[in-house]
C-alpha cells in the first residue's frame, strides 16, 4: 500500500459538512477509501458526502447517545473501521478576561468531550483489529491564540488526550496521534470577520513571520490532504502519539 493508497480503509470524518473536513470527504474516495461522514449540519453534510458517493450520518459530538449512535451506524455502513478522524469543532472569539461561561462550556463541550466522546466511540470498533485515530488538535493548545482561550484551552485538552490514550491504546494496535493544521478554511474567514481593519492588517504581518512557506495559511487540497492521505493509511502504522503539525512550519518540534 503507497503512502497516499487509501484502497478498501474504511474511514469516519467527523466535522465532514465543511472546511478540512470537507475536504478529506470529498478527497479520500477518490484514493480509494470508504467514507462515512458525521456532521451536526444534516443539509450541508449530506449533499457533500452524496456528491462524491460517500455517506452521511448526523451527530452532536457533545452528546454520548448521539455519538454513539451515529458512529455504530457508520461501522455498520462500512462493514467496521480502520480511522476515525475526528475534526468537528468551533474557534469562538472573546478576550480571556470577559470569556462568558456559556461560551467555554459549549467550546469544552463540542472541542474537548467531543473528542473523548468520539475516541471512546472508535475505540470500541478498533480494540479487536488495531486502526488509527487523528484528533483535530492546533497549535493554540501549545502557543496560546489572542481572543481564543477557551478554544486554546480546549485544544490542549485535545493534546493530553491524544497522548495519553496513544499510550493505553497502543497494545490494541490503535495508533492515535494530533494534527495541528494551519489551512485556509471557513472557520479562518470567520475569525478574518470578526477583526477589525487594524487587527487583520497586525494579523497578516505576524502570519507572513511566522510561516516560513508561503507566509499564509495552507490550501485544502494541495497542503492538507496529502499529507492526511498518509498517516491515514496502513504505512503510518508506526506512529502514534504525536502532533503532527501541517502548517509551513509556524509549529517548531518541541
């Protein structure tokens, strides 16, 4: 199997209605695997999966018996599992010292519980057979982001998780490692929205200083998705308990 061979891998994308989700939705049959799509957005998320002959399941990821249900109806569509990769989440702004509670409850809810929610989910299908996890991490979980500290927060939780469970699941062949992307999504142009004129002007400085290709946020198709091609197939069997950072290099190894 080629390091981008996804033939016959039987693969769940959760947050697949849009951004990087999307993509990996709309990219990975085209490679040869089977995909299950989980999304909040039914409308979105179904016409997405029905255009590129993959399948669509509703899920509220911060709900147990939603998650559950939704991810044993896609084993079940698939004939079991081999990934699970779990990108639904949410990057509301608000500086740290007004964060409302309802706003950091929800992003724990949705960021942090979803993905224990969703591993836990996975798990389950993959103890007899091994598989792969990648949870959606970024490299706020390390560095911090300004006006983003639940969402900071919530993504270092995605980062302890991802480690720990890398270490216990290990003897079932279940390899479980973080991506940290910086591409340009959807979510990308809301935060651009919610800047005023001098903020974006300050952002796009430091983003051309901190990335040393391109000086900007990567593309879907070109960036991202070769390179989760790989670490989704059966030559990333040896790596677990990482974060793997697809960002031009703004995230140092550390």
């Amino acid at each position: 199997m080629g390091a981008q061979d996804l033939n016959g891998r039987r693969v769940i994308v959760t947050g697949g209605a849009s951004g990087m989700g999307e993509g990996l939705v709309r990219a990975f049959p085209e490679l040869g695997a089977r995909v299950v799509s989980l999304d909040l957005v039914e409308s979105v998320g179904r016409t997405v999966a029905d255009e590129v002959g993959a399948t669509f399941q509703q899920v509220d990821v911060s709900d147990q018996v939603s998650v559950d249900r939704a991810i044993d109806a896609a084993v079940e569509t698939l004939g079991g599992l081999d990934v699970l990769i779990h990108a639904a989440g949410i990057a509301p702004s608000a500086p740290s010292e007004s964060t409302p509670l309802d706003l950091w409850n929800t992003v724990m809810a949705i960021n942090a519980t979803g993905t224990m929610l969703t591993n836990q989910a996975a798990f389950r299908h993959l103890r007899d057979h091994g598989g792969a996890i990648l949870n959606f991490a970024s490299a706020a979980g390390l560095d911090g982001l300004p006006r983003k500290a639940a969402y900071s927060a919530s993504k270092g939780a995605v980062l302890a998780w991802t480690r720990t469970v890398a270490a216990e699941w290990g003897q079932y062949g279940i390899t479980v490692n973080a991506i940290a992307p910086a591409i340009w999504t959807p979510m990308y142009d809301k935060t651009r929205s919610e800047m005023t004129e001098d903020q974006l002007t300050q952002h796009d400085a430091i983003m051309a200083q901190r990335i040393p290709i391109g000086g900007r946020l990567g593309d879907i198709v070109n960036d991202f998705v070769p390179v989760m091609a790989f670490y989704a197939s059966e030559g990333a069997g040896f790596v677990t308990g990482q974060t793997i950072s697809i960002d031009g290099g703004t995230l140092k190894v550390r």
